[in-house]
C-alpha cells in the first residue's frame, strides 16, 4: 500500500477536484481581465491606441531595455566577485548585497528623490563647494533617476541566482578553461558565463516582472507606464472598462516574461561540484577596487538610504507618532497576519494535494493557482474588482424587492481586498511549504500507509509535526509581503482603511519626504526578516 495514489485511473481527477477551487482564486481575476481583453469596445480602444498606448508603450519598453541592462551590469559582476573571488570584505558584501531587498522600490525611490532634489543635501552640498548645481540633472524630469532607483532595488535577483550558479559551477571550470590557454578574464566570459546564463535568465526575468508590477516607484518619478496609466484609467478617469483593456495588455507582457523565466529554469541542469572550491585571490589595487565597487553598490542601494529614513524618522516621531499612525499600524499588522494564515493553510493544502496526486492535471492545476504572483498588483486589483462588481450589482438587485437599499456591499471590503492579496502572495506560501514537503521522504509515509493510517490521518499525525518550520517560514514571508504590498491595498482598500504603505503613498505624493519615513522605517524594518531567511538558507547552501 502506497501513500501516493499513481495508479486510479480517477486520481488526476481528486487531485484537480481538491485544487481546482484553490487555483479560482488566481484563475478568475486572470479570466476577468482576458474576457474584458476578448469583448473590446471600439471607442475605448481607438482612446487608449490614440492617446495611450504609444506612450505608455514606449515608456514601458525603454525602462525594461535600460532597468535590464543596469541589473546585469551591476549583479553579475558583483555576483561573481563575491562568489569566485577573495578580498577585502568578501564575507561581509556576500550577504549585505541582498539587504536593498528588504527596502520595497516606492520607498527608495522617495528617499533618492528627498536626497538628490534640489533642495536636498546632495545638491546643497555641490552648491556650497561650486557655487551651484544647476549642472546637476534635474531628478524629478530625469529617467536616469528611476532607472537607478529601480536598479538599486532589483538588481539582488540577479546577484543571488547568478551568485547560486558561479558557487555550484566551483573552482574546477575555471581551472580547465586556464589549462587550455585562456585568461581568467577570458575564461569569465567564454566558459562561466555561458554555463550561467540559464540562472541570469531567471534573475533578469523576475527583475523585469518586478519592473512591470512596480506602481510606487514609477508613480514618485511620474513616469507613465502601464501601472501608472491603470491606476489613472481607473481612478482619475472613473473608466474602468479602459483599465481593464490596459490590464489585459500587461497580463500578456507578463505571461511572455514568465514563459522565459521558465524555459531559463528548465535549462539548469548542469552538474554541481559537490567540494568547496578555492577562490581568486586579488592582488594590489585589483582586490580595494572590488571592495570599492562592494561598497559602493552597497551604500548607494541600502546603507545611504537607511540612514536617511532614519534621520528624517527622528526629527517627526514626536509629532507623528500618534494615534493615526497606530491605527496604520494595526491596518497593516491585522491584513498582513489574516492574508498569511488564509496563504498559509492554502499553500499547505496544495503542496499535499501535489504530493499524493503526480499526474499532468494536477500538476497544471497547482501551476495556475500559483500564477499570481507573477501579475502585476494593479492587474489583480482589476481582475478582482470585475467579477466582485458584478456579483454586487446581483446581491442589490435580489435585496431590492425587499426594500434594501445599498451603494454597494462587497465592493470596497475587506473581504476583496484580501481575495486580491491571497492571490497575489500564494505562490510564496506554497513554494515554501513545498520546500519542507520534499524533505520528508515516501518511505515515511508509506510506513503510516502500512499502519493504516488514512491520507488526512497521515497528513495530520507525519506532515503537520514536519512542517511546522517550513508552515512558519510560509506565514513570516508572507505577511512581510504583505506588509510591503502598495497598489491592490491602495486601489482595493474602503475608504479611510489605510495602511503604513498607503500613507507612504500618500506622504510622497505631497513631496512630504520626512514625514514618509517613519512608516516607511516600520515597513523596512519588517522587510529585513525574510531577507534575514534568504540570507541563512543562502550560508547553509555554501557551507
């Protein structure tokens, strides 16, 4: 007696049949979004064709082209000095480059802005050594601004992918491609480059995804791109018809992103060095310039803007730190905890339904309901808000004969708000949890088969005992997450039900920079927990 049912000929259709309604959730908003894209209206799209989509289109594509460039040029080399190489500080900057992920892009692009405005310390200090900084770029107009901002907060995908193939590639590739004549520089890009390029793929890919998700970032520079101009279709326009169009748009743009980033994963199938490789050791000024460029990518990406937050932070506690700014944090504590243990006991549910169930039905099942957190969050706060809508407008129409008259009685709760957000983060969840289920091995469970114990009795009494680190890991990564989380909180929220990312929002939106950084503090300092994770699971790898 088996634990996994392989041989039933029904057993693809239990394991779709206990799926199914979990992948609803990411399945539905995307079916909304594609079913607007499929019934378009002639004059909303000869708007959108004509004064829309050239712009938006061109914006969109020039900051994929430069972000991608920027992240390749700073992770890959970084990546490669930290994993390959020794020198000053090595130890140090192999973990510290990952911290920039722990500060979401909306808050880094505030602080950037508050230094390099003109009225910032930056050009206040190039005035007071030149006499003027009207030389200096305008940050505000600039397009090298967000670029350099979304950089600095994407480029660890990259880094640590790129960083997980140099270490599994070892000492050994190098040491043949020098046997055979070429320099260590040649060797980098004709031999370790190429055996990484499925790993760099997958980095640039959710770099990029990343890219087209991002609303609080490009909202700061007010740069128009697809986020940017959904939010505006919908709330300054009131034309959500147009807004799903734009969201269908970008839906594809993601899927051919998604595509990519899984034909990289399916290509890392090189073989791994199983010994602790040597590394380069740099000599003279070789080994203080890879320190310096550390450094420098280092406190442009994170140290800097710390320690901005936390000078703007001290000089407003005092006056802002008051029953507002609790209830903020309370908003944003109670969605956090409640969206992670709904994506939690999801996650858990899928990844055994995975586990018993090995056939290609379940399989694509699990693979939709962990779709959403690819899309963009403007795309499922439109994909929720349609169907959510519609079902509102049929509540009404059913209460109406009974003299129930209301505006609205989904639209706007909690409850939407917490759909969009469960499909959105479920993916972090189960690939968690799934994680620790590989750990337990089928012999264990064919043992509890063998005592009679039933699939829920064994998921109960084997897997729930095994997992509780993992289940942990699941909920802490997902409330951060959440806790981070900007456009489906802000477009979805009821009114006056603000978090500490709303109201960095709309802080910045008023250029109030020292008055955003204390509940941008509170989100950067909740945000260092799964980085911390990522970080140990990283040394543990190494080790």
């Amino acid at each position: 007696m088996s634990f996994v049912d392989r041989t039933a000929p029904a057993s693809g259709w239990r394991g779709f049949a206990l799926a199914a309604p979990i992948a609803l959730l990411t399945l539905i908003p995307l079916l909304a979004v594609v079913g607007l894209a499929l019934a378009p209206q002639a004059e909303i799209w000869q708007h959108l064709w004509q004064y829309v989509l050239p712009r938006v289109l061109g914006n969109t594509a020039l900051l994929l082209v430069l972000v991608a460039l920027a992240v390749l040029a700073v992770g890959v080399p970084l990546a490669w000095l930290t994993a390959m190489c020794d020198f000053p500080g090595r130890r140090f900057f192999s973990w510290a480059l990952v911290l920039p992920l722990a500060i979401p892009a909306y808050v880094l692009a505030f602080v950037q802005m508050g230094l390099f405005e003109y009225a910032g310390p930056v050009q206040s200090a190039l005035r007071e050594l030149f006499g003027s900084s009207r030389w200096f770029p305008d940050i505000r107009a600039s397009l090298w601004g967000l670029v350099m901002v979304l950089t600095m907060a994407f480029y660890p995908y990259v880094y640590l992918l790129a960083r997980s193939a140099f270490l599994t590639q070892g000492r050994r590739c190098m040491e043949a491609a020098q046997a055979l004549g070429l320099s260590p520089l040649a060797a980098f890009f004709q031999v370790a480059l190429p055996l990484a390029r499925p790993w760099i793929g997958a980095g640039l890919a959710l770099a990029l995804m990343e890219v087209l998700a991002d609303f609080g970032a490009i909202a700061v520079f007010n740069f128009d791109t697809f986020t940017t101009a959904l939010y505006k279709s919908w709330f300054d326009m009131h034309n959500m018809a147009a807004a799903a169009q734009l969201a269908s748009l970008l839906v594809l743009v993601v899927l051919l992103l998604v595509a990519a980033e899984q034909r990289s994963r399916s290509a890392q199938r090189f073989h791994a060095s199983p010994s602790r490789h040597q590394r380069i050791a740099l000599h003279g000024g070789a080994r203080w310039l890879a320190s310096a460029a550390c450094l420098l990518v280092f406190g442009a990406a994170f140290a800097v803007p710390m320690l901005q937050i936390v000078v703007w932070a001290l000089s407003v506690w005092r006056t802002d730190l008051n029953a507002d700014y609790w209830g903020y944090a309370w908003n944003t504590l109670y969605l956090g905890l409640v969206t992670a243990a709904v994506t939690t006991v999801l996650a858990l549910l899928l990844a055994w339904v995975r586990r018993r169930h090995a056939d290609p039905l379940t399989r694509w099942t699990v693979r939709i309901a962990v779709l959403g957190y690819a899309l963009p969050g403007v795309v499922l706060a439109v994909g929720v808000f349609v169907p959510i809508a519609w079902l509102d407008a049929q509540l009404m129409a059913w209460l109406a004969p009974f003299g129930i008259e209301t505006l609205g009685i989904l639209k706007g709760s909690l409850a939407a708000m917490l759909l969009a957000l469960a499909a959105r983060f479920l993916a972090v969840a189960y690939h968690a949890t799934d994680s620790a289920m590989q750990r337990i091995t089928r012999s264990q469970e064919d043992a509890c088969a063998s005592l009679g114990l039933g699939p829920w009795q064994t998921l109960r009494r084997l897997h729930l005992p095994l997992l509780r680190t993992g289940l942990l890991s699941a909920f802490l990564m997902v409330m951060v997450d959440v806790m981070k989380e900007m456009p489906i909180t802000l477009m979805t929220r009821q009114f006056g039900w603000d978090t500490l990312a709303v109201r960095v929002f709309q802080l910045t939106s008023e250029s109030l920079w020292d008055q955003a950084a204390l509940p941008a503090l509170a989100i950067v300092l909740v945000g260092v927990i799964p980085v911390v994770l990522l970080m140990r699971q990283t040394e543990k790898t190494e080790k």
